[in-house]
C-alpha cells in the first residue's frame, strides 16, 4: 500500500506541464489522496505537500479542486496543531473558485480555537454569521464552547443568537457553559450579565429551568457583583414564583448585595422570606447583616443579629467575632470588643 506521501509526489509530477497531456487528475482521485493523507497524522510534511500541490491544481482553474478537499485539509492542520495553515486554507477558498460552507466556518474556528489562536476568529465568526452559514445544532455548541473558552464570550452570544433565528439548537450544555462564562466575576461586565439575564428567558420548559439553578444563580451573583440589585430582587422573584427554587446561595447573595449598599432594612426582609420559606440562614448570612449594621455604626442592631444567630447555630466563625470586634473598635467601645475577644477564646 502507498503511503500519502508517495501518492502526493507521484501526482505532483503528474500535474507537471510536461505530463499533462498524458496524465489528468480527477476530482475523484484527489478526494482519495486527501483521505490518504488524513489517516497519516503522524506526518507533518505530508500535509504540508499535499496542500501546496491542491493549490497548484486549484490555481489552473480547472474546477478539480472542490470544498469537500479543503474542508478536509482544514481539518487535517487541525487535528496536526496547525491552526494557523488551516486558517491559510480558508482564505485561499475564493482564488481556488470553491465556496465557503457551513463546514468551512465549523473546521476553521476548531482549528483556530483548539490551538488557542485566537487573533483571526472574530473576523471568520463574523464572515460565518453575516453569510448565514452555520453548523448543526452539536457543532454550534462546541464553536460556543470554544469562543468562551477563549473569552470572546460576546461573539459566542452573536453565534448563539443567530442560531436561535434559524432554529438551530445547540446542547443545553454549552447554553449553559454560555451563560456562566457571561457572568465571569473576573470582568464583571454590566452588559454581558444582562445578555445571560436575558438568556434565562428562553428556559421556558419546567424540567430544564429546574435543572438550571446553577445558571440562575450565577446570574443571580452577576447582577449584585456589578450592583444591579433590582434585577437580582426581580429575578429572585420569577424563580420563587417558577422556578427553580432558589437556595441559601441566592439569597446570601442579595443580601450580601444589599448590605454592601447599606439597604439594611431591605436585607432583613430578604432574610426573613428566606425563612418563610423553610430554609434556616447561615452564619455568612448572619455575618454579612452584622458587617452591614456595623459599618453604619448600628451596633446594637448588630448585636441583636449576633445573639440570633448564637440561637440558631452552636458554633460560630472567627470572621463573625472579628466583624463585631472592629465595628466596636470603630466606636471605642474598647470594653465590648475585650468581652467578645475572651468569648471568641
């Protein structure tokens, strides 16, 4: 059996202007040696030839060269850790006379992405979108994956809703893996946690809104992050009212949130339809209320969270005692603090 190789020298020298007249090369024929070379990962170089001497043929115009092959190659560079050649690839479609497809765009942003080259996908993101050239549902979702993976998070919510107009579904998994990468607490983006606050929309089946808390609370956290306080109270609502039901997490949450805003008496109501609604607060809640009355200098109000949450839990952390300690030190209470340090001991 040849090997690629062999096969990619052999029709190099066939295609010579000194043989054509004997030898023709048929669509056929250099669909099998793109095949050949595709199963012999191992050789680089192989690839490497075989693509310069696609190039030559397609440059004859002589309609030999289709997409299926440069698909292929795209994929085989791929797949060899050549992003960069595949990308080549796709920008040679046009001189080559072959139209760009919705593989096309599929293989050359894995190529690009895989090998974290990132630099040139927007531009093949943009181009597969403004021709309207997607994927199936199942490649959707990995190019979405891909794009949040490589912090474009933007482009892969563009990629998301062009796929949504045309009806094309991609895994609920990389929907997911979407709204989570939108709500990233390293950029705090105000306009990318309202695109995935948005996204919650289209969780209009019970069963996988009920599936979803983890979505729901990640924008949930996006939201007070960036101080969007009334749609976290709002979204806090629609999950009480259909779900999913929201846990200690959301509610530490706004509360957190709250406080942090000096909304005391908002924060309270919070924890107390936490309550109603059977779940028993936490010491970060209690704390984080303490922290809240104690940079106001409310201290008594402080401590009458303090002695509730003695009520309702056995043991307590350090960062309670020490949030009391400093928001007494604060006001010189000096004989409060020494009585709470001795019983933090």
């Amino acid at each position: 059996m040849f090997q690629g190789e062999s096969l990619v020298g052999f029709l190099k020298w066939a295609v010579n202007d000194k043989n054509r007249q004997v030898f023709s090369v048929t669509n056929k024929c250099l669909e099998a040696l793109v095949k050949a070379v595709s199963g012999e990962l191992k050789k680089k170089g192989a690839a490497y030839k075989l693509w310069d001497l696609v190039k030559e043929i397609g440059e004859k115009g002589d309609g030999v060269v289709t997409t299926k092959m440069l698909n292929g190659i795209i994929s085989l560079f791929s797949r060899l850790g050549k992003g960069m050649a595949g990308y080549e690839v796709f920008s040679k479609f046009e001189d080559l006379s072959c139209v760009t497809n919705a593989d096309t765009y599929y293989y050359t942003i894995e190529a690009l992405c895989r090998w974290s080259i990132y630099d040139h996908v927007g531009l093949v993101c943009e181009r597969m979108l403004s021709e309207g050239k997607l994927p199936i549902g199942g490649k959707v979702g990995i190019i979405i994956g891909f794009l949040c993976k490589g912090g474009m998070e933007k482009e892969a919510h563009s990629v998301y809703l062009s796929a949504k107009e045309k009806k094309i579904y991609p895994r609920q998994a990389a929907v997911n893996f979407l709204i989570t990468s939108l709500c990233d607490r390293k950029k705090n983006d105000v306009d990318d946690v309202r695109l995935a606050l948005k996204m919650l929309d289209d969780f209009t089946d019970g069963e996988k809104r009920k599936c979803a808390i983890k979505q729901y609370t990640c924008v949930i956290q996006g939201l007070c992050r960036t101080n969007d306080i009334d749609r976290a109270k709002s979204l806090l609502a629609k999950m009480i009212d259909a779900g999913p039901p929201p846990g200690n997490t959301v509610y530490n949450t706004i509360i957190n949130g709250l406080c942090k805003l000096g909304d005391m008496v908002e924060a309270i109501t919070i924890m107390r339809m936490m309550e109603d609604r059977g779940l028993k607060p936490d010491v970060f809640a209690y704390t984080v209320i303490m922290s809240g009355y104690a940079k106001g200098g409310e201290m008594e109000e402080a401590a009458k969270i303090l002695a509730e949450a003695k009520k309702n839990h056995c043991k307590l952390t350090p960062m309670t005692y020490h949030t009391m300690i400093r928001g007494y030190c604060k006001l010189e209470r000096f004989g409060k603090a020494v009585k709470l340090l001795e019983e933090m001991e």
